[in-house]
C-alpha cells in the first residue's frame, strides 16, 4: 500500500493510472476507522482497478472547536487496517497541504435548502466545510468512482449535489453505500470510541427509536408518532437535536404522511458529551 502526504505526489500517481485506463475508487475519511468504513473501501475495490482512502480530519466542517479537538485519531492502526483490507494507496495530508492559503475565506457552494435543515440547522456551517474538503480532495484523488456511507444520509445529498453542480466532477460516480450497524443496531461510528461503557448500552436506542418509527407509521398527521419517538430517546437518557420524518428524496420534512411517498426517519442526539446520528428509510 503507498502512503501519500503531498497532493502533488498522488496527483502524479494517479495521472500514470488513468494514462493506463486504470478507474479509481475514492473513500474519503477523518480515521478512527471501524468495520464501516472498511465496508467502503471493500465497495471500492469492486468498482473499481485501483482503490484510494484519504483520512484527514478536516477542521472546516467542524462547528465546535471541542469536537475537533476531541476527535478520535488512530493513523497507525487505520494505515495497518487499510493494508490488510486490500487498500492500494492512503492519501494522509496535513491541514496546510488541503488548505495552502489558510481556511479564513473560503468558497461559497450553494447546497440549497440542504444547508440549513437537518444536520445543517444544528451544525451551522458543517455542510459548507463538508463541501469545500470533499472538493478539493476530488480535484487531488481526480476519481471515477466515490465512496459515501448512507450513515451520513444528508451529507450523501451535499456530495450528490456537488457533482451535479461542476462539470468537473461529471465523470465521478457516486456510491451510497449501507449503514454496518453493531449486533444490538447502533450505528458504528468513530464517536462510539468516547461513549463510556454504561453509554454503550444505552445508545441502541437511537436504532430502537427507528424502528418504532418505522413499525408506527401510518396514514395521516405525524406529530404524535414524532413527540412519542422524542419521549422514548429523553427517557433513554439522550438529548435531541431532531427526530424527524422526512421525504427521502428532498430530506424535507414530512408533518403528513400520505401513505405511499418514500420516508425516511432521521435521528440527532446526544447521549452526555457524545453526539450520535442515525437514519433509516421507513418506506
Ligand atoms: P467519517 O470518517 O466519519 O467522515 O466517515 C467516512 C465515511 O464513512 C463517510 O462516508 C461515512 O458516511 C462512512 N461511514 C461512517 N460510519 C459508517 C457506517 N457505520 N456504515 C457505513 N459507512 C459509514
């Protein structure tokens, strides 16, 4: 497995691999990596010759300076992982390698409503950082297939909207690819690492709380589902930022259910310190 650290030096690498017809897969990552992740990277290796994984933290999409700091970071054991999952080439930058002229004034994308609903309304400003990394690492990686987990639902549609928006990125083949889920359904994630043991126990609830969404659904005003489905997460300890039935499509909300629309139930909450999301399609 090759370990890059300058954009200039992968940008070549991967120049010699399309000048030989070779496709690239790209799984873009902050590290801390678990089974989801490597779910990502075994996806890119079927679509594609040759598979790449960045991991950066990336401080632009982070809305509390806390959350950056506390981030988990774990380069040894994730570059181990990758290499033994078949991983051809890590792109491992510093933050003055993404971000050559500083992150003070950066570019304005227009991710629509998606921007401010959702994951954007809690964490102001996260999709524009979302939106400015991922762009600049596909403008590095330049590849034809892109690995996203459906975990981060919202952000999937930022990436989708992305690509449709620069001509440059029009050759790049988006992949949404499953949520991998422990035994109890508690969505794996790098934040996991900083639940405490007694947490751990509690934080299926997110994934029960789905489910129940999913089993209660019916026909018409969805109000009183919603406010249960709150009350089962406070009395489960967690603190919600939103539980919310939404057009899966749009991830607009839903109040009124007519039965048939495609849905899908989003879940934010933080259980003490920690915040875990959580999504799944109802219908
Ligand atoms: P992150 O390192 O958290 O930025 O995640 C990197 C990629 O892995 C994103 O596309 C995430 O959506 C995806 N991912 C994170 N957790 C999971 C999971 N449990 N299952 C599948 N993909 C995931």
């Amino acid at each position: 497995m090759r370990l890059f650290k300058k954009r200039r030096d992968i940008q070549g690498f991967i120049t010699d691999l399309h000048d030989k017809k070779q496709k690239i897969g790209f799984v873009p990552t902050m590290g801390a990596l678990h089974a989801g992740h490597i779910s990502l990277v075994q996806a890119a290796r079927q679509q594609s010759d040759f598979t790449v994984c960045s991991i950066f933290v990336n401080p632009t999409q982070f809305n509390d300076p806390k959350d950056l700091e506390k981030y988990p970071r774990t380069i040894e054991k994730d570059l181990k992982l990758l290499e033994q999952q078949g991983c051809d080439a890590v792109f491992y930058p510093g933050v003055e390698e993404v971000y050559p002229s500083g992150t003070s004034s950066p570019p304005h994308y227009d991710l629509g409503r998606l921007e401010y609903i959702l994951e954007g309304k809690y964490r102001p400003g996260h999709f524009q950082g979302v939106a400015d990394v991922v762009s600049r690492l596909f403008y590095t990686i330049d590849p034809d297939h892109v690995f996203f987990g459906q975990k981060d639902l919202q952000q999937c549609k930022v990436i989708e909207r992305l690509i449709a928006m620069n001509p440059d990125f029009s050759r790049i083949r988006m992949h949404t690819v499953p949520t991998l889920r422990e035994p109890d359904g508690l969505a794996m994630s790098s934040r996991n690492t900083r639940l405490s043991p007694e947490a751990l126990k509690k934080a299926p609830a997110i994934y029960q709380t789905l489910n129940y969404l999913k089993q209660q659904l019916a026909p018409g005003d969805l109000t009183t589902l919603l406010e249960t489905a709150r009350q089962r997460l406070i009395t489960g300890s967690f603190r919600p930022d939103y539980i919310s039935i939404a057009h899966t499509h749009t991830l607009e909300e839903c109040t009124y259910w007519d039965g048939h629309t495609p849905v899908t139930g989003l879940i934010a909450a933080f259980l003490g310190p920690v915040r875990l999301i959580d999504n799944m399609e109802l219908v």
